[in-house]
C-alpha cells in the first residue's frame, strides 16, 4: 500500500467520530458541560421557549397540537419547525432542557458531519478526502449559524445521510429501500421544508442523470425513488397532513411574497473575507448589510481552491451536475438582485413560499465540501507523472484565490460603509490568507510528497487548520450566556404585574415601538436577553406562561395573521376597543420596554350577550378598528351565520366561569334568551364546540375569533381542539412505519 494509501486509511469512520467529536468539544466545551447555553437571537427567543413548551406537554401526557400562549393561539405541532415529532427530539425532552437543547444541536453537528463523511467517502473511495468534506460541512459559517434553529440544523444535518440513503436504495434495493425512507422521514419530522426541498430536488437530478445514463438498470432505478418518496410521505404523513391543513388555511397563500435578505452582489466577497462589508449588531454576532439570516456562509479558503480544481481538472458525471447545481443555487440565493428568481416565481407561484432567497445557498454548502473532496481524491491518486500537470493549477488557483482576498480588503479600504471596522477588516482578511497559505502548503505535502512519513499526521494538521479557520472567522457566531437566563417564572418574580396576565384571564401585548426597540437593545448577550424577555418578545413568554396576542411563528390562520396587521401597522392608540375584546391587560412602557403599563379597560376572555352583526369578511376587518366596535356589546359574524342566529338585538347572559387548557376550554353559561358567547381565542377549523355534550356550530366571530350560540337556560359549553389531519396522518404513519419494519426483516430478496 502507499503512503497515500496509508492516509487515506487512516481517517475510519471510528477515528473520524472521534475526531469530529473532539473538534465539536473543543468548539463549545461550556455548552457540552453544561456551563453555559446558547442564546443568540432565534435559538433564545424561538427555538428554546418552543421546546420548553413542547416538554412540558410531554411530561404531562399531551400532544402540543395547539398552543394557546401567542397569537391569542396559533397550532403548533402544525408548524412543522417545532420538531414535535422528531425522534431525537427526546434528547430535550428527557434531559434537563437548560442543557440538553444546546446538546441536541451540537449532537447534529456530529451528525452532519458523518453523514458528509459517508456520502464523500461513497463516492470518492477516499476516507482522507470525505473527512475533509466532513469536517468543512459541520463547521462552516452557514452550519454554524444555524445552531440559532435547532430544526433547521437537524434537517440540514440529514441532508448528506438522505442523499446516501435514498441514492443506495435505488441502485441496490432490498432492505435499503426501507432504511431509506426511514432517513427521509427523520429529516422530514425534523422540520425546515426548504432543506426538505432542496435535498429532494437534489436526489431528483442525480436520479434523472443515472436513469439517462444507464449506469444501474433503469427500470429498476425509475420506480424505486418514487416508491421511496411514497414511503417517507407516508411514514411524515402524521407532522406532513397538518403542516399542509395549515398552509393551506394559513397568510401563505401563492399571493404571499417575502424578498428581504437575498444574496447582495457583493455578497461573493464574504466566500474570501467574512466580515467585509457589515456589522456586529446585538448580542454581538456579526451580519452583511442588506442580509441579516445568515451570519455567515464562508467554508473556508482551501476548500474553494480544492472545489475549483475539482471543476477545472477532474471531471465526470457527478462533479459535472454538482458544477450544475451550485450555479444554479449561487443564482437563486441572489434573489431579486438578478432576473430569474422573479421570473421562476411567475413560471412556478409556490416558490414563493420560499422566504428569504440566501437559504438556497444551503445547497452550494452541500455541493462544495464534495467537489473538494472528488478534488483531494485525485490529487491523492494520480501517478506521479500525471500530478504534474496538476502543479500550475494548483498553485495558478491558489494564487487567483488569495488576489481575490487582496482585492476585497482594497475595495473594502477604498468604498467603505460608514459604520464599516477597516482595521477588523483587514485583520481578518490577512488571517483568512495566512489560514490558506498554511493550509495550502499542507495540501501541497499530502498531495505531492508520497515519499513523507507518517503522512496521516500531515492529513490530519490539514484538516485541524481548516478547522481553526473556520471556527475562527468572525466574531462568535452563537455566544453564550449562563442557564440561570431560562428560569421558568423570571418575569412573575421580577415583574409582579397586577393583574397577572394568565391563561384565560388576561394577555399582553408588545407594542410596535418596544419591539423595535428591542432589537438592538444591548450587545452583552445575557443582558440582551434578560431585557427582551422581561419586555416580553417573540415567544419568550412562553417560559413565564404568559399569553400575549403577537409571537413568532411561521405560520398562522390567516385571519389571525390580518388581525395581526391591523395591531401592528395602524397607531395602536387607534384600536383600544380591539385591544380591550383581546383582553389587553398591559403593554410597553413608552421610556423602558421591560415596564409594563396596566390597562383597566380590558374585557374578560370570554363574554356573552353581544347583539349580533353581519358583515363579509374584508366589512368585519375593517370594523375592527372602528371606534363604535365594542366586543362587550356586539360581535361581528360572517353573513352566512345570519340563518342560523335565532335573536337580532343584545340579550341578558352572564359567564359564571371558565377553565382554559391547552387545547380545550370549559365555559358556564347563564342566558335569559338565547345568546351568543364570544371566545377571544383565536379560529381555527379543526376547534369544535358542545352544549351539554351535544355538537354544535362554532362561528368565526370579529373576524379572526370564535363564538358560539347557546339556548336559554344554564349551561356548559366545551370547546376541544380535534386535528383530523393529524389523526389520519398518524394510521397512516403506523402503517408505513409497521410495512417499513416488515421490509427490512425480508428485505434480503431485493426488490
């Protein structure tokens, strides 16, 4: 065997886990000793107070399909990014959640990274080369960022392994079929659909190019990957009918467009020096003007030059179509800056169901590490009389690369921004060359000198080099900040409101100046956070319990959403009788955003006797914020409810009490006629009401909210939150799970 042989070798699945393993520690050794959490931006103010709200449903026996805490309630296993359903979610769910959530995403670190690793190593045949890839996939800029999701992460962790699994599967059948479509459906349950997309868009042209090619037998190859996505809809099919339910009755129809954060022109200039060109904003973390949903997407100098090569002097079928798919993406991400994102969306309207166009670039994050890899593979097997002719490219590309950096840090000293940091600027430039110098020369040894001893050692500093450099390149990408930040009942403690805001008693609302407010409030990311959670935030609330009538959500009934407008672009001193039916107890100090000034005007949640008006939908909105709205007094139902309300005029009723739960509500009710009774909770279809037990219509009331008409006389009235597509989804994922289980027992007879 060779010294190449060797290195290649060297670098076993066991050693690479390990190896990764001791990286992720050396990264975040806080977080995986439980010193410290993360806090930036989303993974504090969505992804954690989604997962303390999905744990403590779990450990009272419940299924989070609602959550009646945001929005005035919003459905929450619907979602999809809320990772109710995902198997690994149990590492948070059973593990102190302080500790175990940072632990989940540094565990999908590792498992991005292997997944790399095994697809590289399947298709290149070299272990050094698919450790490289590997190690580049879990710690670039972009995987970094996305600790602040933790679904987005997992999904995008499962991206190599579905990609190996599925391509397997249709070349080899038998059992792989089934352990195929049990990776696609974890990645599915994971959350973040645009991954999901992308990764399926993916498997589709590398399953055109192989039926067209011929290279496994066709027919065989053409049935298999349909079979498999049937198997993973059918296996996701409990999380994927109600995320669909939702779109479909959700703001994000094909009118919806969302075009912030796209790829800038000058955008290709952070590939070579990542904090050009932006700034270090709250908690620290820098962002490029114009984009702020990455922080960013730099994977390193050395793994350009290597993806370079890979094109310019390797060639094939896969390198091939990957050079197509990165194009492709690089393009896309760019968003409006260029023609043909708007013109696909005019051609294929569900595209704009994609928000924010820099996510495209998650598939050239994908496909570079690869194309490194099918680069360092060659390079590492040809005779020493054919690397020859490798030696001008190499050092040709290595040289364009570094110019590249030089003429970045001249633009940026020559047309700054005014709140550009020239001198961190420059630094970080020279350090990025320094970085690919030294790792070039690295290259250059593991590459040319067959002749070296122990050339695993060499291997190995390369990739330790690619390793620092990356996690070196900016600023924190997820600073950190003491568990003591997540207590449950910090905002009860320290902010002792009178009345509380509680479940079926009262709501905030955070007003739109202390929102914005809030964005750049303080640097110091524990400082940071404490203020945005007193003053209520996002989904915070969710840790104190507090109801509030905005959040942070992806998705919501889109009456519910147009509720939200209304609030949130109209003066708010021009809606207090919205904010009184809302049940508005507090709201932001003007001067310190975590006060809260007391509101005595605010109506129970739940009220009766209102005299009825019909309006259409748009007439019902827009009164609304009309001054004469009194939900104590009138409720507006849509005009088809006119046949079926038995009164006209205001009646005498009474509420003698209500218990609200997560997904239910219990109403007493005394009415001396027949009256209505108004929940200012908000409407959603899958909610159903009861008199006494008996079925009954349950109108969307006020537009957005719910009510409901009940006889003379006393009764009960019971609303229950019942998901039929989650009830569906669930046979049907039991079904597939059961047939996936039977596969693999006899999947030694390929099918």
């Amino acid at each position: 065997m060779t010294e190449t042989g060797r290195a290649s070798n060297w670098f076993t699945p066991l050693r690479f886990g390990v190896l990764l393993a001791l990286l992720i520690f050396a990264a975040f050794p806080q977080v995986v000793l439980g010193l410290q959490t993360f806090v930036a931006r989303d993974f504090g103010f969505f992804g954690y107070p989604l997962a303390s709200f999905q744990r403590e449903c779990f450990w009272h026996g419940e299924i989070p399909l609602w959550d009646p805490y945001n929005y005035c309630g919003a459905p929450f296993l619907a979602q999809w990014n809320t990772m109710p359903l995902y198997p690994l979610s149990l590492v948070y769910l059973v593990f102190p959640l302080t500790w175990s959530l940072g632990f989940f995403c540094l565990l999908h670190l590792w498992l991005a990274g292997m997944g790399m690793y095994f697809l590289a190593r399947r298709w290149t045949g070299n272990s050094f080369a698919a450790a490289f890839a590997g190690t580049v996939f879990a710690f670039n800029g972009f995987t970094l960022n996305l600790i602040m999701w933790p679904s987005h992460l997992a999904t995008f962790a499962w991206m190599p392994w579905v990609v190996l699994a599925v391509e397997l599967a249709w070349r080899e059948g038998g059992a792989k079929i089934f352990l195929a479509a049990l990776a696609g459906a974890c990645q599915m349950l994971a959350g973040g659909p645009e991954i999901i997309c992308f990764t399926w868009l993916v498997l589709s042209a590398f399953w055109v190019q192989q039926i067209m090619i011929g290279e496994a037998p066709r027919r065989q190859v053409a049935w298999r990957f349909p079979l498999i996505i049937v198997l993973v809809a059918a296996l996701a099919a409990i999380q994927l009918l109600p995320f669909l339910d939702l779109v479909a009755h959700s703001q994000r129809n094909l009118t919806y467009l969302d075009t912030r954060w796209s790829l800038p022109l000058r955008g290709w200039a952070n590939f070579f020096v990542p904090v050009a060109f932006g700034g270090t904003w709250d908690m620290g973390v820098f962002y490029q003007y114009e984009q702020e949903w990455t922080s960013s997407y730099y994977l390193g100098i050395v793994t350009l030059w290597l993806a370079v090569l890979a094109l310019w002097k390797t060639g094939g079928r896969r390198v091939g179509l990957l050079a197509i798919i990165l194009v492709a993406a690089i393009i896309l991400a760019l968003g409006e800056n260029t023609a043909v994102l708007p013109a696909l969306r005019r051609l294929v309207p569900q595209i704009r169901l994609i928000t924010h166009s820099i996510k495209y670039l998650a598939v050239a994050i994908f496909v570079l590490p690869l194309l490194a890899a099918f680069a360092l593979d060659r390079l590492q097997r040809l005779p020493p009389n054919l690397k020859v002719q490798w030696r001008t490219p190499f050092f040709v590309t290595g040289a364009v690369l570094l110019a590249l950096v030089g003429i970045v840090l001249l633009w940026a000293w020559k047309f700054p921004f005014s709140t550009d940091d020239a001198p961190r600027t420059l630094i970080n430039g020279l350090c990025r060359a320094v970085f690919a110098v030294v790792a070039g020369g690295l290259l250059f040894v593991c590459a040319w000198s067959d002749g070296t001893r122990r050339p695993w050692l060499w291997s190995l500093a390369l990739i330790a080099v690619v390793w620092l450099d990356l996690f070196t390149h900016e600023p924190t990408q997820n600073p950190t900040a003491s568990p003591s930040i997540y207590a449950p009942g910090l905002a009860d403690e320290k902010l002792a409101l009178n009345p509380q805001p509680s479940l079926g008693r009262s709501r905030l609302m955070v007003t739109a100046p202390a929102f914005h407010a809030s964005l750049h409030f303080a640097i110091r990311p524990q400082e940071n956070y404490l203020v945005n959670r007193l003053a209520g935030v996002h989904d915070v609330n969710l840790l104190d319990h507090v109801p509030k009538v905005d959040g942070f959500l992806s998705l919501l009934p889109r009456e519910a959403d147009d509720v939200n407008t209304l609030l949130y672009t109209t003066n708010a001193a021009a809606v207090p009788r919205l904010e009184d039916f809302m049940g508005v107890s507090h709201t932001n100090s003007s001067e310190k955003i975590y006060e809260w000034l007391p509101r005595e005007s605010f109506l129970p949640l739940v009220t009766a006797g209102q005299k009825p008006y019909f309006f259409d939908d748009y007439s019902a909105w827009r009164a609304l914020a009309d001054p004469k709205f009194d939900g104590a007094k009138l409720v507006l139902l849509p005009e088809a409810a006119q046949n079926a309300i038995a009164f006209t005029n205001q009646t005498e009723a009474r509420v003698l009490g209500a218990t609200w739960r997560n997904d239910q509500v219990d109403i007493d009710v005394d009415a001396a006629t027949p009256s209505m009774v108004v929940i200012a909770q908000t409407y959603y279809h899958n909610w159903r009401a009861t008199v006494d037990g008996s079925a009954t219509p349950l109108w969307r009331a006020n537009y957005a909210f719910q009510a409901v008409q009940v006889p003379a006389g006393r009764h009960h009235l019971g609303l229950r939150y019942r998901d039929r597509a989650f009830q569906l989804g669930a046979i049907l994922s039991l079904t597939a799970f059961a047939a996936c289980l039977a596969g693999l027992v006899i999947g030694r007879k390929k099918i």
